[in-house]
C-alpha cells in the first residue's frame, strides 16, 4: 500500500475556504480575472465596462481582499487594486491534497473490489 497523502490542516483548510468562497461569486471571480491582467486598476477603472456601481465594486474588492487575493495601493488620492497571488498557489495545493486524498480512497476501493 502506497503513503497515505499529507492531512490538511485547519489553518490551511480555512484560507482556502476563504478563497473558494470568494471565488463562488460571479462578479468577484470577473474582478480577479481583470486583476489577473496585470498591473492596478482603480475602481473606474474596474467598473468602466459594467453595470455594477463603485460601491459594489468596492464591497466586491474588499471580500478579495479579506481572502488574501487581491490587495489596495495608495497612489496619490487614488486607491488602485492588484492580483495577489500568494492564496491561489495555497488554495491549489489543498485542492491537490484532496485529490491525493480522493486517488487512494479510489485504490483502496479497487483493491477491495478486486480482492
């Protein structure tokens, strides 16, 4: 029988879920993936091609934020809004975890199978 995956642990398993919960909102997700683009955007920015007011944007960018995906930038007068990465990179490895997880459950459920 091969090693068994490396357990999650809660601290992991919380900011992740933070992430996927940020990211199961349709607006959030199309704001991170204009933030993805590259480089800050401002709110005007953000909201320029959409019918979504600033206010919105701005409660939007701060659930992505508290999620440790994106972060704000004070430039002049201005807040500008980037991708931060750091989450993404954990939320994956829990999910690689899980499916490691996943992939013995399903070869200990063979070998029985098969047994």
């Amino acid at each position: 029988m091969s090693a068994k995956p490396a357990a999650l642990k809660a601290p992991a398993l919380r900011k992740s879920a933070r992430v996927f919960g940020a990211l199961g909102d349709e607006t959030r997700l199309r704001l991170l993936v204009a933030l993805c683009a590259g480089g800050a955007f401002s709110i005007a920015q953000l909201t320029a091609t959409t019918q979504i007011t600033r206010q919105a944007v701005t409660k939007h960018l701060q659930v992505l934020a508290e999620a440790g995906l994106a972060r704000d930038l004070k430039v002049g007068r201005e807040r500008l809004w980037e991708f931060e990465p750091a989450q993404i990179d954990e939320a994956r490895r829990s999910l690689e975890s899980i499916a490691g997880q996943w992939e013995q459950a399903l070869l200990r459920l063979q070998a029985f199978v098969e047994g």
